[in-house]
C-alpha cells in the first residue's frame, strides 16, 4: 500500500471543518503514527484516520458515492 504524501495530508486535513461525532468547528491536531495518519478533534478527542480510497470501477459506475472524496475513518 502506497502512503500519502504530505500536500495530500495537508490537503485532506484541511478540508475537515466539523467533526463527524460532536459537530464541533474547534479544528482538527494531526497525528502521525508509522504509515498511518490521524486527525483528533480538539473539541471531544475523537481520532480519525486518513486513507485513501480507489476507485475500482469502470467508466459507467454511477454509484455516486465511489465519487465523492472520502477521507475519514474511525
């Protein structure tokens, strides 16, 4: 598996605005631990991991939710 680079890090990170549990705008501490890349609310300290998501299918996928840029996971 291929590791983000650090602009995609930084890039990604900075589009998480809210967090996902509490809804708080308070921002984000960004965490790294060996290949794995953390973002912990500053509001209720839940972490959330970064990874990156491929998109395995063809040109006529509609699933529309393939396509939207998903960043987050608990």
């Amino acid at each position: 598996m291929e590791s983000l680079k650090l602009e995609e890090i930084l890039a990604a990170s900075a589009q998480i605005t809210l967090c996902p549990k509490c809804g708080s705008k308070e921002g984000f501490w960004l965490g790294f631990k060996r290949d794995h890349v953390y973002v912990q609310c500053k509001g209720c300290g839940a972490n959330f991991e970064l990874y990156q998501i491929y998109n395995l299918g063809g040109k006529n996928n509609k699933d529309r939710t393939s396509q939207s840029p998903r960043f987050l996971r608990k």
